[in-house]
C-alpha cells in the first residue's frame, strides 16, 4: 500500500481527529499547530481537549511514529505532499466568518511550495463560505508559491461532518465524503487518498466544483439545525395539549423513512462550534449576496426562544427568581465533551444571573471551562446530588449518562423543593411526575 504523507494544519477538534485517523492507518502525519503547549501536549499524547477514545488513538500514533506535531508549517509541507488546511473560522461581530488563520496558513503554505519541486495538493477541511476556496485561497496560493493552481499544484475543498463525542469514530465511517475540486488531478488525487484510507469501506465519494462543496457544508448544518428548532417548535404546541408528548410525536414522524428520527430530539436547542456558527455565516453571507434567508433566521430565533421558555417555566413554578437557589446539572453544550461553545448553559445561567438567582452547577468534566466564562458569578459542585443541595429549582441542561442514573427520591431528598425542569427530556415522566414536580420541555400538562 503506497500510505500518503500527509501534513494537517490546526490542531482543533477536525484537525487533530483527522490527523489520528489518518495515522490509524499507517499515514505518516505532521501535525501543525502555532500553540505551543497544544504541540507539547500532543506529542505527549495527551488530547488538549475531552474526547472519548481520542488519547488511547493518539498514544498509539505516536507510540508507533506516524503522528508527530510541530509548530513549523514549512517544514510540514516540505515533507508531506497532501496538507489539509484545518484551522478555525470563528464569527465576526456582524456574522459574517473571520478569515485570518485560513488567510495566514493559506501565505505560509504559499512560500513553502514555492520551495518545493514536487506536486502538492492543498486541501480546505475548515467551513468556508462559498467562493472562499477559488476567490480567496487560490490567489493567495499562487501569489506566495509564484506558480499556477492545477498544473503545480493541487487544491481541493473537502468538508468534515465530524460531531463532537463521536469525532473519531465519525472521522473512521464517515456518510459519504464531498470533494470539491480545482480540477480533474486535484480531486483524483484526494479520491485515491480516500480510496486507499477506506478500501472496501469507502463511502459515497461526491465530486464538485469548490463552491458547491462549500456550501454543502452549511446546508448540511442548517438543514439539522432546522430540524432542532422544528422539533422544538411542535414541542411548545405539545406543551399546550393536555396529555401530550413530544417524545411520542418525534418517535412516530421519524418513523417516516422521510423524515428519519435523527436530530429530532426537542429540549433547550442547539449549541456548540458548529450549528450557531453556521447559521450566522450562511445567513451574513445570503445578505452580503441580496437575499434574505426568513427560514434561517426563524431557526436561529426559535433557538434562542426555548431560553426565554425554559426560563418561563421556572417563573411559573418559582414565581421571582431573586435569591433562589437554581441548580444547574450539565454546562458543556453537549454530553461526553468538555467543550463549552455556544452552549446553551451560558444563556441560561447569565438570564437567572441577571434575574438575581443563586446559581451552583455541576458537569462531569467541563467545569474548568466553565470557570473562564462564569469565574465566581457561580457557584460549582463536584457531584450531581451536591449541586442539588438545598435548591428551590433544577434544570437539567445537558443529557449527561450519569445524570440519567438520578431517581425522583435524589431529588426529593437533597433539594428544598424538589421541582425539576428536564430541558433534555432524559426522565420518564410518568415516574418523576408521581413523586416530584417534574416539568419536561414538550409535555403537554395534565391540568390543561
Ligand atoms: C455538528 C454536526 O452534527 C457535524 O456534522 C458538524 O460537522 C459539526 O457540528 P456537533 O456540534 O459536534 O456536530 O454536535 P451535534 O451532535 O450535531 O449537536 C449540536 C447541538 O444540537 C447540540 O447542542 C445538541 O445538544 C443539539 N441537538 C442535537 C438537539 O438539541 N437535538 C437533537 O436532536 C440533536
């Protein structure tokens, strides 16, 4: 097998998850990252972030010498001759995606292959808007390296669908795999890549032009960010019909092969690095371009709305929020990750913050992140039952496993009123509701 040599640029969830893919399978891989102590500690095996499975593959790579990370990019490329560009494209005041880490590794990479003899090919993993990869990596590209984009090098636009808890395994069996390319050579080569990376387990390859790739990327994510919020919407209907369950209704629509049940979980919505990221560059970009995408930005509104509902539901249980005592159970902005990015915990808490409530929290691993958003605003607890301890109110904000080991009589026994807000619906009503007040996003009340 002729394994690749492969360089990956920005040691973030993407890059790094790829570059252990990647060398899972006997790629030689360089890793590049401008931070340090992110490449101390990935050559030291340990993952700068919480992902599950991640540190036993990372030990293994480079245990075996086919992972290593450095901080120089020329070196990297010098010495590889596929280079993914992974680096971060945060959100600008306005919306709109801040280009300067793809713009820096896009002049680095463009001085480094201008000292190189050998074909390269240069591929864009990072989520760009359309047209970003042809109008504004190319150029810089060709400036820096004094050659042409297609005859000495290549350049594609490879899209990641990566989610976070599941990254490596996601990264191992992706749905299918989107190349966009420059031209013909470029997507060849990274076909042949995949092709040898998933032999017979190679999934559906997608070739296209670099835009288009693009904006596959976020229409994938708006199109499930749309399905949160839909199902969010029917869940405040439930909420308003005696003895219903969104749970119920969810489980039957996806039961049509055309719906699907996936991502139709109704709760506090959505968070993270990629949905409200997502949302705000597609929409800044569909407005930069005279259109006004209503749907979109009605996805992004019910988002925000399940806060101010969540925060209704405390009211009408609590009556005034002033110096009562609100247990928060989960803070990442999802379980099995550390990551606290647009998680809906920091909207949460700010409002009971701002409404004077007494707030202590508890996460199984993010609370060291949590710190550097609340600092002492909180209170934080090192166990579910202690956060519990003499609250009037608990809201269960992300659907960590042990959270769903807690019966009613923990919460009947520790708080001082047990009143329950299950914002991720991870309690079976019939037997919380007996023993407790359990309030569930989406379930129709019995006294309506
Ligand atoms: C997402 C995309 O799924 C992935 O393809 C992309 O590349 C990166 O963004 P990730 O952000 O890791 O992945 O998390 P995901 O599992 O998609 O969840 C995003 C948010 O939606 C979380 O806050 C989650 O709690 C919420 N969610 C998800 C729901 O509220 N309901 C659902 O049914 C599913």
């Amino acid at each position: 097998m002729n394994n690749f040599t492969i360089s990956i640029i920005g040691m973030g969830y993407v890059g790094l998850c790829t570059a252990v893919g990647f060398a899972s399978k006997g790629n030689k891989i360089i890793a590049v990252d401008n931070d340090p102590e992110k490449v101390n500690s990935i050559n030291k095996a340990l993952s700068p972030f919480h992902e599950p499975h991640l540190n036993d593959s990372l030990q293994k790579a480079i245990k075996d010498g086919y992972l290593r990370c450095i901080p120089d990019l020329t070196e990297a490329i010098l010495n590889t001759e596929i280079t993914f560009i992974t680096v971060g494209t945060p959100t600008k005041a306005d919306g709109s995606i801040n280009l300067q880490q793809i713009q820096n590794s896009a002049i680095e990479i463009g001085k480094a292959l201008n000292k190189k003899d050998e074909y390269h090919l240069v591929v864009v993993k990072s989520t760009v808007v359309p047209g970003t990869t042809e109008n504004f990596v190319k150029p810089l590209l060709e400036k820096h390296s004094n050659k042409h984009c297609g005859s000495d090098f290549g350049l594609c636009m490879n899209p990641e669908f990566l989610m976070e808890g599941s990254a490596l395994y996601d990264t191992l069996h992706p749905d299918r795999i989107i190349i966009g390319e420059n031209n013909q050579k470029s997507g060849d080569t990274l076909e042949s890549l995949y092709t040898e990376f998933y032999s017979k387990e190679i999934p559906p390859i997608l070739r296209t032009n670099l835009s288009t790739a693009e904006l596959i990327k976020y229409a994938n994510n708006a199109f499930l960010a749309t399905k949160i919020s839909y199902i969010n919407t029917i869940a405040n209907i439930c909420e308003k019909i005696a003895e219903t369950d969104i749970q119920t209704v969810a489980k039957a629509i996806g039961l049509d092969k055309r719906i699907n049940p996936q991502f139709l979980r109704a709760g506090l919505g959505y968070g993270g690095s990629c949905f409200p990221k997502d949302l705000k560059a597609l929409i800044a970009f569909s407005k930069q371009n005279n259109y006004n995408p209503t749907l979109l930005q009605s996805v992004q509104k019910v988002n925000q709305q399940q806060i101010n509902h969540t925060i209704d539901l405390i009211e009408t249980e609590l009556g005034e929020l002033s110096n009562k005592k609100i247990a928060i159970l989960g803070l990442s902005f999802k379980p099995d990750t550390d990551d606290m990015r647009e998680a809906r915990s920091i909207p949460i808490i700010n409002q009971l913050l701002k409404e004077g409530a007494d707030v202590t929290a508890y996460d199984p691993v993010a609370i060291s992140n949590a710190k550097s958003i609340f600092g002492d605003k909180i209170k934080y607890a090192s166990s579910a039952i202690e956060c519990l301890k003499n609250t009037d109110c608990c809201i269960i904000v992300t659907e960590w496993n042990e959270l769903k080991k807690l019966t009613p009589e923990d919460y009947k026994q520790h708080m001082k009123t047990p009143i329950l807000i299950d914002g991720r619906r991870i309690y079976d009503p019939k037997q919380f509701n007996q023993k407790i007040t359990y309030k569930g996003i989406g379930l129709g009340r019995k006294d309506l």
